[in-house]
C-alpha cells in the first residue's frame, strides 16, 4: 500500500486530459442516454402498458408468460432484474480481462454495439412475440449497463481529481442534452403518426430504431479519441482475475474506513434511486394513471431541470464537501418517495411537480456518487477492477430493489406500496452517509471534503 505522502504527490502531478478527451468522454453519455430516456423512463414503459394491459383500468393488467400469471408492471420488473443479475455476475469477469491486457475500449465497443442493435431490435416488438421483447430488452440493458462499467472506469484516467466532480458532471449533462434532442424527433412520429401510419403501432416502434441508431452511433465518438489504457500483462489469470480483485478491493476496503462507509451507504440509496428510475414510468402510467403525454412531457421536464441540478449540486459538494450534499440529495429523494405515494390517481399537475423535483436531484446524486468514489479510491493502476466493485455493488442493489419492488406489487396489487419500501431504502442510506462522515479517510487524505 502506498503511503499517504506517495498518494498526494502522485495526485498533484496528474494532469486531467485535454478538452477534446473530456468532451469525447462525455460523447458517451450523450449517445447512449437516449436509451435511458426513451426505453427505459418514456415510450418504451407506456408502450408495453398497452400491448400488455387490457385498457380497463377496473381489472388487473396480468400476462401469461411460460405458463404463469405476471402482472404487467412486476414482469417488467423482474426481467430488468434478471438483465442487471448478469451484469453483476460478469463485470468482474470482463473488467479483469480488460485491466490485463489493456483493452477496455474494445469491451466497451462490443457492449455498446450488442446493447444498441437489441434495441433497434426492439423495432419488431410487438404483442405476438411477448418473448421476443422480454429477450431484447433484456440484451439493451445487459449491453447499456456492460458498457458504463468500461467507461465509468475511464474516469480517473483523464481526470485529476480535483476535476472529478466537474468532468463527471459534464458527462450527464451531455446526456441530458442529447436523450432530450432525440427524445423530441421521437415524438414527433409519435403525435404525427401520418408521417409513418399506425398499423401495428409503427409510429411508436420507430422511435426503438431510432434510439438504436443514435446509440451506435455518436457512441463512435468516444471510441476513436478515448485513449487506449496499457497493457498489464497477466493474460493467464485473465479468467480469475476478476473475481479475485473483487476479494482484492474488498480487503483493501477495511483499512480505508470511509470508503466501506459509503459504499454501504451507497448500496442501499442508490437502489431506491434506480428503482425509482427504472420504475416510475410504469408507476405513472399505471398506479397514478397519467395520460401517455403528459407521461412524456413530465420525464422530458425531468431531463431539462436535471441539467442545472447536476451543476448546482456539484457546485454544492465544493462548498459544503461530497457527502454532505449526498445527505441533503437523499433528504429530498425520502421527501420526493412521500409525495408520490400521497398524490391522488390523475392529478397531473402534482406530477409535473414530481418530476420536477425528481430532476433536480436524479443527476446530481449520480454524478457525485460517481465522484466521490473516484476520489476515495487508492492510487492503482487497476481502475476498472475498482469501477467494477463499485458496479457491482450499483447491480446488486438494483436486483434487490426492482424483485422488491415487483413482489410487493404482485403480492399487494399495488405499486403504492412498494413504494414505501423505497422511503426505508433512502432512510437507511442516509443513517450510514451519516455514519460516514466520522470516519477517516485514509491513504486519500483530504482533497475529498466532508
């Protein structure tokens, strides 16, 4: 291990990437955001609401899926569960062999082209192939989350971290930038459906091509300027290695007691922070009974307030330090898991408030999260295997929280209340951010502030 001196010298000297680095890293997040904006929080949840419901708002929505009963919304559920199971079980697997011989652009490349083209592949989705679509979503997702493991990682490779929180900032307003602009065209064939005609709903599924297409390919972007990490030659534990880093960092977390601190912490808040996000579509369209326009319109309001929150909240962390306004972000996300639950079915307005605030703070929690880790990390060469534990442990969480979230649906017929079990998730996430300010941070000490 290295010594705290060592630690802080190697620090001053790194030097954060050029500009042109920077805004192709961020490129990234501009190219693949339109995923998470339009299949997973926008067109995609409301479009499976009407292949899989009946229309009748007085009967239970359920499908028959090989053989047994869902309900539409926990099917939805489960099947996202299963694609970030996969991922958590992998990425370890992957990261290693990328670490070893120094070829995680070529990982990133290859998810983020299977992840794409299963959702364009999503184009032929429709009511008489319910397991054809439950398969390529599956695979947009095992391909969208694959990939953020391989460029998350990139981070600290062109950021100093004194830069950390701005460049990490940046990334997700790209995203927000772009998922918006692809977001419009693709309502422009939704509310004119004249342009392509309705049959078997082609105005809507054009909008899956599209997200695919633009995916792939501003994702080309980062891929020729990012620059290529080096070699570390151990291509014969390439298959274990992974798996053992995972023990590796796991071991290394005891003595950095701040860091196991907030990784605990961020485990249990960031899986209600993805469950909200995964979920809250369906959650609108089916619990609260949102039209399929002011659906839209409200996740589009979330994106835009999200671009200013991500600033503000970093520029937050560098008054009042990273964990502190995590606690703050987290404060208003059990304040936001209140109001959902107590909002009447059909109030539209109290939704466009909803969401309003839901941006403002979605962004910021993220890009600090990502941050703040970044900078408790020890010096090491094998950044992705550190990203790596940090993804995992994001999957996990996420697994956890979305079969919870669709048992208690199933088992109580409402999504209502899973939603509680959300408030105890971000309660208990901000008892142990609390937990985390009175340990010290060793081998990293203080640029990270309180």
């Amino acid at each position: 291990m290295l010594s705290v001196e060592t630690d802080k010298t190697k620090t001053t000297n790194m030097q954060t990437a050029s500009k042109k680095v920077i805004n192709a890293w961020a490129m990234y997040d501009w190219a693949n955001s339109a995923y998470n904006l339009v299949i997973t929080s926008t067109i995609f949840p409301a479009y499976w609401e009407t292949i899989t419901g009946d229309g009748d708002e007085l009967t239970p929505d359920n499908v028959n899926f090989f053989g047994r009963m869902f309900d539409n919304s926990a099917l939805y559920n489960y099947a996202l569960a299963i694609a970030f199971f996969i991922v958590a079980v992998s990425s370890p697997l992957l990261s290693s062999i990328a670490d070893t011989r120094g070829n995680k652009k070529s990982f990133m490349a290859f998810f983020l082209t299977l992840g794409s083209f299963a959702c364009a592949g999503l184009f032929f989705f429709t009511k008489q192939n319910l397991g054809f679509g439950i398969f390529l979503m599956i695979v947009a997702c095992l391909g969208f989350w694959s990939s953020l493991v391989f460029y998350n990682s990139y981070l600290p490779d062109i950021a100093a971290p004194e830069d950390r929180d701005r460049v990490s900032a940046r990334g997700f307003s790209y995203g927000y930038i772009g998922s918006v602009l692809l977001q419009v065209i693709c309502l422009v064939f939704v509310f004119f459906p004249s342009i392509t005609g309705e049959a078997n709903n082609l105005n809507i599924r054009i909008s899956f091509l599209l997200t695919g297409m633009w995916w792939f390919g501003f994702a080309q972007i980062p891929l020729r300027r990012l620059p290529k990490p080096l070699r570390q030659n151990k291509p014969n534990q390439a298959l274990t290695a992974g798996y053992l880093e995972l023990k590796k960092v796991w071991n290394q977390l005891t003595n950095i007691a701040r860091l196991k601190r907030f990784l605990t912490a961020f485990f249990f808040y960031n899986m209600a922070v993805q469950t909200v996000m995964l979920s809250a579509a369906l959650y609108g369209k089916k619990e609260l009974q949102i039209p399929t326009i002011n659906l839209i319109i409200s996740i589009i309001l979330i994106q835009i307030v999200a671009i200013p929150g991500a600033i503000v909240i970093s520029k937050l962390s560098d008054k009042i330090g990273n964990i502190k306004s995590l606690m703050l972000c987290v404060l208003v996300w059990v304040g936001i898991c209140i109001y959902g639950y107590m909002i009447p079915a059909k109030d539209t307005n109290q939704f466009y408030l909803l969401a309003t605030l839901v941006g403002f703070v979605m962004g910021g929690i993220q890009s600090l999260s990502r941050s703040t880790y970044s900078k408790l990390m020890p010096v090491t060469k094998d950044t992705t295997s550190f990203f790596s534990f940090y993804d995992v442990t994001e999957k996990i969480a996420i697994v956890i929280g979305m079969f919870s979230f669709g048992y208690i649906t199933e088992l109580t017929g409402s999504q209502r209340n899973a939603v509680l079990s959300l408030i105890i998730e971000f309660g208990i996430g901000l008892l142990l951010l609390v937990y985390t300010l009175r340990a010290k941070q060793l081998n990293t000490d203080e640029p990270l502030h309180n």
